[in-house]
C-alpha cells in the first residue's frame, strides 16, 4: 500500500505542475511506487491463497496489471474532454489513496496457516476458495491495477498536453513523451 501511496501522490503532483522537469521527476516516483507494489504483491497472494488456489489467484493479479495497463488508454481521453487536463491524473491519485486506506484498513501480513495446520485464521478458508470473496486478492489486485492506471494514464494524458496546452510541435512531442517513458526505470 505505501508504493500505492507514493505513486498517487507524485501523480498529483505530476497533474499540478507546470514545469516539465517536474513532470519527469514525479513520473520517475511513480515507477518507483508502481515497482514497489508488483513483486510484494505477488507474494501477498502467495501467502493468504491455499495451495490449490495460487496459480487462479496469480492469474487474477496478472490480470490486474494488464487491464490497468489498458484502461487508461480509455478513460482518460473521455475525463479530459469534460473535465480538462488535470483531472484524469487527479481521479487516479484519489482513487489511488482510497485504495491503499481500504488495503491498510482489511488486510495483514498473516500468513495463510500451511497445509495440514489445525488451527486455520479465521474467516480465509471461506475467501481462499472463493477468490471473488478474498479482500487481500481484491485489494492486492486494485493496487497494482491503479499503479498501472498512473503509468499508463499518464502516457495519454501528456502529448495533447504538450500539443494544446504548451503548443509545442510533434517532434519535440514525441521527444518529450519519450523522456517521459524512460524516467521511470524501475517500471
């Protein structure tokens, strides 16, 4: 949840800046908080799902990353149009902090007991082998989908407003969203 945390807040102080050094420097926390969330969060899977139900769970949070690899290239086009430049990056951000509250909020660091224990936590056996039902496989798996929707989010979200709003000419758009691209490394 912190690299959640970490990447809303950069993506509100990416949407709020002017200057495109800062934009490359908050695009660069945002990788690093989007780089902070997948690899944990895979192991946080791990540990709450039982064995027989990893590899669905793995999926689902694989998926995660895919469809909020893809969902910004939808949704920020359609919040721009009424609500102009900012508010895209703003509404991931706040969205982004809800979810790391509701992360915080509902879920531990208790490791699913191993097989054969006598003495499972209370209330996962139920959400383990329903996945729909598990709030650390659902939590987990918004997390790294709203990292993603920063990432990507932003990538739509920069050239109409290196075109429009900066009047800058499409080559020196494309060298600025491709310095964008490379300032996040970690992702």
């Amino acid at each position: 949840a912190s690299g959640l945390i970490l990447a809303s807040i950069a993506g509100f102080f990416f949407a709020n800046t002017t200057l495109y050094p800062l934009m490359l420097v908050s695009r660069l926390i945002i990788g690093w908080g989007a780089a902070s969330i997948y690899a944990p969060g895979m192991k946080f899977v791990l540990d709450w799902l039982p064995a027989k139900r990893a590899t669905t769970g793995l999926a689902w949070y694989n998926m995660a990353l895919a469809v909020g690899s893809a969902v910004p290239m939808l949704l920020t086009p359609i919040l721009i149009i009424p609500y102009g430049w900012v508010w895209p990056v703003r509404f991931y951000a706040l969205f982004g902090i809800v979810v790391a509250v509701l992360f915080w909020m509902f879920t531990s660091e208790r490791k699913q007991p191993k097989s054969g224990s006598a003495t499972p936590i209370p209330g996962t056996a139920q959400a383990g082998e329903n996945l729909f039902r598990n709030p650390v496989l659902i939590l987990t798996c918004l997390a790294l989908f709203l990292a993603f929707i920063h990432l990507y989010g932003i990538y739509t979200w920069v050239p109409p407003y290196l075109g429009e709003v900066l009047r800058l000419s499409p080559a020196e758009i494309g060298i600025g969203t491709l310095a964008l691209t490379f300032s996040a490394v970690p992702a």
